[in-house]
C-alpha cells in the first residue's frame, strides 16, 4: 500500500482518495426509466420477462412458497441458522433501544405536544443476488422493520435461472420475520415496489442496497413522488485513526476486510506513527496472501487505498471528518477523547478489539450505513427508518387564549386572514354557544 | 361545499378527493436542470443573471447585510417582533425536547453501543417569496437547525426586483439565527446551495418549499447526490374528523383557513353527523363572505373540498388512515380514543379548541409537514431532520470472543473470508504480543 505525508499528499491523490468511487448512474437511467415504465403498465408479466433477461428465471410464480422456505432449511447448515439467530438477537436488543416513546412536552398552560411513533405500514426490502448471497443484510432491514411494527415487510431479491433464491437469505428473511417474499431483482424489483404488481404489493419506503440499476430505479422512484427511500448505497469504505498503541497485525486485517467486498472499496489509514505505517504495509501483504479474495483486495487497496501519516490526531481527525467514512476505526490509546471530536461517520468502533467485521454481523449495531460523503447527511439505519414520529397537540380553550394574539399577528402579517378567523370565530359570544362550547373543549 | 355520503360516494369523486393536487414538475425539468448546470459552472454570476430573470434584482451583492438586517427592524411594527420571539420561545420549548442523548446499550458483555447525536454541519434554508412573505416558515427551519448544532445555517429568499427581501422573513431570521442569508430564489437557489458559489457556502441539505421549480431542483439535486433534502412540498390540507359534539363554526372555520392558501389546497370533514354537515356547509357560506382571500378559497374548495358522512367513526378513521392528512383535526367528543388509532397523518390537533392555524403559528410544533400522502412515508420536520444519530460501539476482548463464532460463520456463508480473519487474527498468538494488546483494549 502506498504510504504518504498527510502534510505533502500531492493534490491529485488526495482528490482521488477523497472522492472515491463516484459510482454514478447517470448512463443507465435511460435504460432504468424503460424498465419502471414497463412494470407500470404491464405488472408482473413484465417482472418475468426482466428478470429473464437478466439471467434470473423465466418461473412463473413470482411468490416464494412456504414450501421454498422449508427448503431452505435442510439445505443451510445448522451452525448457520445458529449464527443467524445469534446475530439477530443482538440487532433486536440494539435496536429495541430506539423505541422509546417522547413523554409529552407542556409548553405551557393548556398546550401539550407530543410525537408519537407510527409505523410505516407497508417497506420493501430489497436483496441483492449476484455474486455472493448476503443474508446478514437481510437481518439489518427486516429486524427494525418488524420492531417499527410495519405490517407488510416485502422482500424481493433475484433468483438464479433456475428459480432459487440463496437459501441462507431465505432462511434469514424467515428467522427475522419478513411478510412477502418474492422472486424479481434489478430495477424491476424497485419498479414492482413502487407501482405494486397483481403479485407484489405497492410499498411506501424501498430499503437495500445493490447494483447501479437498483441505485437508479430507487433515486426515480423517490424522485416521482413515488415512495421514500433510505439512502443511496455506494461502495464500502473504512478510515481507521491509529496511533503507535495501534497492532500493524490488527490494522491491516481490517483495511484488507473492508477491501475485499468490491474492487471500489475504500481503505484509508491515518496515523501519527511512521513506523506503524510502515509494519501495516508489511502485514498487509503477508495478510492478503492466502485469500480467495485476493485480486479484489489488491485492486481495492491500488486504486482507492492509502496508509497516511500525520502531524497530530487532530491533523487526523480532520481529514477523518472530511472525509466522513461508512465506517470509522479509533485504534489509539483514548479513543472516547478522539469520539469527542468526531462529527461525520456511519458507524465508529472504539478500541482495538472493534473491528468493523464484527459490526458486520454481530455486535447488533446496524451495517447498512451512507457511504461515499452520504455519512454528512444520513445515518446509519434504525429502527427510526421504518417509522416516523407523527405530531400530537392538545390545546385547550386557556392554551388558545394565550397565543391568541401571536397566531392573530403573524397571520395578519402573512396575508392569511382566515387563520386569524379560525382562532377568533373561538372567543366570539353567540348566546352563550361558545361557553358551552369550552365546557367540552 | 359538496356534501356526500361515503359509502355512496362515487369513484370518480372518491379518486378526485383522494388524490388532491398531484402538482407533478415533470415539465420543468428541463429548464431546472440548465439552470443548474448554469450555475454550477457560472457561480454567482450565474445566480445574479436567473435572479433578474424571473423577476428579481439585477443588484452585485447577492449576500444581506447587517445594515440590511437592522434596517428590516425599523420597518415592522413591534407587535410583530413581539409575536415572532413568543412564536420562537414555543418552538424552542417543544423541539428542545427531541434532543435528548440516548443512553448506551448493553449488548452482552463487552459490547456496548451507543447512538450519538451529531448535526449536519451545513444546512439551506429555502423561504419563497412571491406572494406572501412567511416569517413563521423561516422559525419553523432555523430553530430547530441552531438547537441540532448546525454551524452553518444558511438562507436564500428571493427578492423583489429592488434588491429587498420581506422585512419580516429578515427579523426571523434574525430572531432564529441563521448565520447567512442571500437574496437568490428558484432554482438557482437551490442550485447554489447544492454545489456552492463564491459566495453562497455548499449545504449537505436543503431544506423548506417552494414553486414547482424550487421541489424540481431540489429533487434534482438529492437524486445527483449533490445534497439531502428534507421532503417534496406540496399544497397545504386539511382533514377533519367530527362528531355531534363538534361546533359547525369552528369546523368551518378550520376548513376556510386551510382553503385560503392557496386555489389546489386540499380540505375534507368526515362526521357521523348529517346535521352537522348541513351546518358547516351554511357556516362555510357565511365565514367566507367577508375575507380578502375569498376567491382561493372558494376555487379550492370546490376542485378538493368535500364534507363526507360516515356511518360510523371507524369509517372515518380509516378514510383518513387512507387520505393521510398534512393537518389531522379530531374534533370529537373523545379524541384520545381515536388518535390511538390514527397511523397515518403529519400534525393531529386534539379537541375543539386545537385549529391547525394555532400550530402553524404557535404552539411551538412544527408547521413543515408532509402533504399529498407523504404522510405514509414522512416525518413532521423536527430536530433530527437537521442532525445524524451516528452508531459507536465498544467491544472488549471478552466481548469479541463472543461473537467470533457468529462473525466466522456467516463470513464464509458471504464469501467475505477477511471479514473471518479480521476477528481471528486478534486471537493468533504470537510470542505474547496479543496479551498485551488485550490489556490496551
């Protein structure tokens, strides 16, 4: 791995460093925008024939059976289901956190507001197929999502040409609960969501990651007005902030983790210590060695990777927040004093003995976090994502008195005179009608 | 008003009610997206040419100054600062109480996450102009981005083609605390805040209404993945569930003050009282006659207006759970009793003395609310749409060796095996440096 001065980082690898993988669908909206019309109008005759198309099966039933799922089953190792029902009973105790409910505010005499968690009645959840079956993903949605009580939990993710899906995420939607389990992938799996099929119920919020069709299909939807979406997904990335406490060993498994997931992955290191970044690139050699996935990790690390060295941590965390990283690796001595400063992250693991694989699967914390600079303006996802917080006012006759004259005001000054009605029609004697009245109010 | 029976209600009615305004901006896109480029490449510039385009100043200083500030107070009458800062104080009251920090959660042993409230560091405040001016939107944005801790909270506002903006927007502000504001409206506003000029600072989200150009960039600009933006505006509406107990006056009342702002606003009663629909329909008449705004009120009451009656509260509750309204009034003799079962609305006003108008100005909750169905989909805005909750977690020694096997085995169900060697590699012996790595984490 290429190791550089923070301080003398030419300006053209720093670009390339910070951006990253750009990852952009620009050139297939065309394409996607053919897809989407072609569900609206043709619903799931055209799911199949897309799916089709690109390599999945030409099946009929769009719906996975029970019977598919039992399937499943026999065909996962039991240690699987095992690690399955591990994991998620942390991502429930995690998660079960963020459920509590505001007690209501008295701003003041007569005038109580509060918010009230409703569920988002209907999500889909897609899935991606391809290359590898991720159902630890399928975990992250669908367990807030059944916490958030949403009643419709829909799963699309695509099949081989023969029909099936990856029995470990079948086996992960069934362990956590999704409701609607269907065949379709791509863009005409966001499509089906979006519009609803004869087969594929119409959903408020599409959640998931996957290729840049997806990506596309979801950014249209969300765009039509067509329903909510979680966040862009991009490639995965980590930044770690070690200083000389910091194991070279430890470091450079876990740059070579993150870089193994995609040949655009993204793996910074910046580090007070020179000779730490030295023995990291050493280890990363001797780590990268004997994996399978060795070609991406060398790709990866070439063109988006980077072992930095700075002046100071707070040189570091600097450059740490501007570069607002999916996932963010504190290997130093005080990690809480460097969290103190940390302001754009996905999700941060504190100590040496945090790597980010372990939120991958199993602290319970969630994985499906912003990348790509998204970490400045989205969070990671939560059971907050499958619900809002609706508004919930009381106001009693002596509340509305009291701000009588300022909504008056206000109204007057923008123009809207029937709002000042609204309240005084409220105050206004009709024989003795609005006495009674205030008796109920 | 049309009074109608729900259950014999026709469909195209039923379609035409249901649906409102559908205020669709796929024939602006084109001229939004050179705008755009326009300005990405022209900068300031550029914002100075579209400004005086649609109807702006042609005037060099896109930025307001603080004489420009001090002057604006001079020219509103003190009753109105008076009312914007009890507006204010409410505002504070209630989204103050959003901003508490989770506690940590447990995990297991050796593992604990925490959620951290960080704020967006730069935020865009849009106000619009035309019209009306609307000081209360300006609070309803800037309150809750200075409580997140947002450091930069900037303003755009279109001005008159004098180069001024509305003296009251300039006092709130200023009340609120935006720390930047700029005379630019449009699109070219939104464009502006997206990639930044020489002038006006580049946001990570845009926030508040606008005319369909305005909601065009700004869906824009989120699908590029230039910026977050809070949600697409749409007209204002209201829906009204009332029994026997309601007062004919208010309700009508409630529906004129909806009605008047703008002609595609959306209100709809739903009682189980034919009397009182025959009531509000006379009430309506007589509370109309008199207003400055009476022709918008009567046009939208007409395309989008219906006073329904149910057979019974249930039927009600599920039209609006249907319908889900920006402003939910239940004005029924036991409101608690049906907010339970209310899932899907943005504000709900309880009781006969809580109009929409007393929240859009001052109870302190906030008025951007999700319209056209996005209330299915959309939170009210509050103190977390201008902040992330980022995920950190702590994990010991102790607490990785729990999870090792979890994380191990659905690695390699993935085919991810450096996520496996990312946590194995912290449990490989070699000559004792693990013990003392174990001691440091």
């Amino acid at each position: 791995m290429q190791i550089a001065d923070l301080r003398s980082l030419s300006p053209s690898d720093l670009d390339r460093i910070m951006r990253r993988s750009a990852a952009a669908f620009d050139d297939v909206l065309p394409v996607v925008q053919r897809i989407m019309h072609g569900v609206q109008r043709g619903g799931d005759r055209a799911v199949r024939r897309y799916n089709k198309k690109f390599g999945g099966s030409a099946g009929h039933e769009l719906r996975v059976t029970r019977a598919e799922i039992e399937a499943a089953y026999d065909k996962v190792d039991a240690s699987v289901v095992a690690a399955l029902q591990a994991a998620m009973r942390n991502i429930e105790t995690f998660h079960r956190s963020e459920m509590t409910e505001e007690p209501p505010v008295h701003v003041g005499p007569g005038i109580e507001i509060r918010r009230l968690n409703r569920p988002i009645e209907r999500v889909g959840l897609y899935v991606p197929g391809g290359r590898a079956a991720y159902p630890s993903s399928v975990l992250m949605m669908a367990v807030p999502a059944r916490l958030a009580g949403c009643s419709r939990r829909v799963m699309c993710c695509p099949s081989d040409n023969e029909g099936n899906l990856p029995a470990a995420v079948l086996v992960a939607a069934d362990v956590a609960g999704v409701t609607d389990i269907f065949k379709a992938g791509g863009a005409q799996a966001i499509a089906a969501m979006a519009y609803g099929t004869e087969s594929i119920p119409r959903v408020y919020k599409i959640f998931g990651p996957g290729n840049r069709y997806v990506t596309a299909a979801k950014v249209l939807a969300a765009a039509s007005g067509l329903c909510a979406i979680d966040m862009p997904a991009g490639p995965s990335e980590v930044l770690i902030i070690a200083d000389e406490s910091a194991d070279a060993r430890f470091v450079a498994a876990d740059l070579i983790c993150q870089a193994e997931h995609a040949d655009d992955s993204a793996c910074v290191m910046v580090t007070t210590s020179r000779p730490l970044a030295e023995r990291v690139a050493q280890e990363v050699e001797h780590l990268t060695d004997g994996l399978p996935t060795r070609s991406r990790v060398a790709t990866s690390l070439e063109r988006y990777g980077i072992l930095l060295i700075a002046d100071s941590l707070d040189d570091a965390i600097a450059l740490s927040n501007d570069y607002a990283p999916e996932h963010l690796q504190l290997m130093v001595g005080d990690p809480q004093a460097v969290l103190q400063k940390i302001v754009n992250a996905g999700s941060i693991f504190l100590g040496h003995y945090a790597p980010a694989a372990a939120g991958d699967y199993a602290t319970g914390s969630n994985h499906v976090l912003p990348t790509g600079e998204y970490a400045k303006m989205y969070a990671p996802l939560s059971v907050d994502s499958f619900m809002r917080k609706v508004e919930a006012q009381t106001v009693t006759m002596e509340g509305l008195a009291a701000i009588r004259q300022t909504v008056g005001t206000l109204a007057t000054v923008e123009g809207l005179p029937a709002h000042r009605q609204a309240v005084e029609v409220r105050f206004q004697s009709r024989g003795g009608r609005v006495v009674a009245a205030a008796k109920r109010g």
